[in-house]
C-alpha cells in the first residue's frame, strides 16, 4: 500500500512552454501533499506544501507565478512549470502524506526529470 | 535556520558494515529520517527514529543518535551490493511535516 505516481516520469520541452506533471496518490487519500526539486549529485529542496482544496504554500525564494500548484482532489497534485527555462531543468518530486500504524508519513513519488532545451 | 550535513562519499567491500553520519543543527527537530535513493528513482524511506530515542535497529539498520551533539548516524550490516545508493538523511519538527535534508552520501558497495 502506499503508492505514489508520478507523471511523466521524464519529459523535454522546448523554452516559453508550459509543462505539467501530475502526483497521484494510488491507495490512499492525501489531503497534504510536497513538491520538492532535485539539482543533479544535490539534495531535495521544499518548493511548497500542496493542501486539498486550498491554495498551496510555497517556500522562500519560490515563484508562485512559474510555479502553479493545483491540488484539486484527495488523490491528484499537479504542478505546472510556466514558461519553462533552461534553468528550470530538474528532476522533481513530489510526496503525499499518509498514515500508516497512526504515524503520518511522506511517501515519495518516482520522481519526473523535466529537460528544456 | 535548518542545516542538516552529511559526507558526500562512501566506499565499502561487499560483506563489511557500513556507517554514514550526518549532523544536524536545529535541536527543535523531532524526528530524524534515514531515506535511500536509487538512480532516477524517488526516494524511499528505510528508517526514523524520534528524538527522545538513542538508538533504534530494524534488521540490518542500526540508527544511532546523540541529541547532546546534534549527530546521526545510519549503520548497515553486511553491506551488499543493492545496497549501493545514495542516503539522504532528514529532520522534521513533528510527523508529516516538511523535511529538511541532508545532501546526501552516495555509498559504493564494492564486490
């Protein structure tokens, strides 16, 4: 149990494009679910905390314009990059939380790894 | 603000323990994590442990930590060659909050 999904777990694009990628949690509802982004060889940084249902908290120094977080159900964050640049380029992640033994827990998505060229 | 350090690098011979060690700078962190990274994979979570715990094992993970000094450290027995990936060490302040980690240490089982 548990599963999280991510999609697509890889996509290029070309520059001033727009690309989504979906965080779906399969066997459990999220009301909470974490955008986090990955520079290569470095660590997870927090972009922003996606609640269900209302807008989603995003962390400092994060663009909340390029960066639309839209948590429309107990089961499905998307983030949506707007006008992708080059430096935008990274392998993102996303966790929702869940429950497990009366402990809440992230558990972590595939990640998708976003080029744009 | 939150810092949570690790060493970048591991090598270890296929059968020896391996010890990764990360420090931590926020005594209000509650819960320290220990998550594994395969390449292009997401992360998965092997162990936490709370803070008011020194120790904790769970088959061949041993986590050791001393809250006076602000250290964790994640011990693997009989290190085997899946084990080979990088471990992200991570603190929150309380069970399904935001995670501050660590950079990572890449650990290299080698035959």
């Amino acid at each position: 149990g548990a599963v999280v999904s991510q999609h697509p777990s890889r996509v290029i694009c070309k520059s001033g494009t727009s690309v989504k990628i979906e965080c779906r949690s399969l066997d459990f509802q999220a009301t909470t679910m974490f955008w986090y982004r990955q520079f290569p060889k470095q660590s997870l940084m927090l972009m922003a905390t996606s609640n269900e249902g209302s807008k989603a908290t995003y962390e400092q120094g994060v663009e909340k314009d390029k960066f639309l977080i839209n948590h429309a159900s107990l089961t499905l964050s998307t983030l949506t990059v707007t006008s992708a640049h080059p430096e935008d380029s990274s392998f993102y992640i996303c966790s929702a939380l869940g429950t497990s033994g009366g402990y809440n827990e992230q558990y972590f998505g595939p990640g998708t790894r976003l080029t744009v060229t | 603000g939150e810092d949570v350090e690790q060493s970048l690098f591991l090598s270890v011979r296929e059968g020896d323990s391996s010890v990764i060690n990360c420090t931590y700078t926020d005594s209000s962190s509650t819960y320290l994590y220990w998550y594994k990274q395969e390449p292009g994979a997401g992360l998965q979570l092997l162990t936490y442990i709370f803070s008011n715990m020194d120790m904790k094992q769970d088959q061949r993970l041993t986590v050791l930590l001393n809250k006076k000094d602000k250290h964790l450290s994640l011990r693997i027995a009989d290190t085997q060659t899946g084990d080979s990936a990088i471990y992200f060490c991570a603190e929150s302040k309380a069970a399904g909050n935001k995670l501050t980690f660590g950079g990572g240490t890449r650990v290299l089982v080698k035959p």
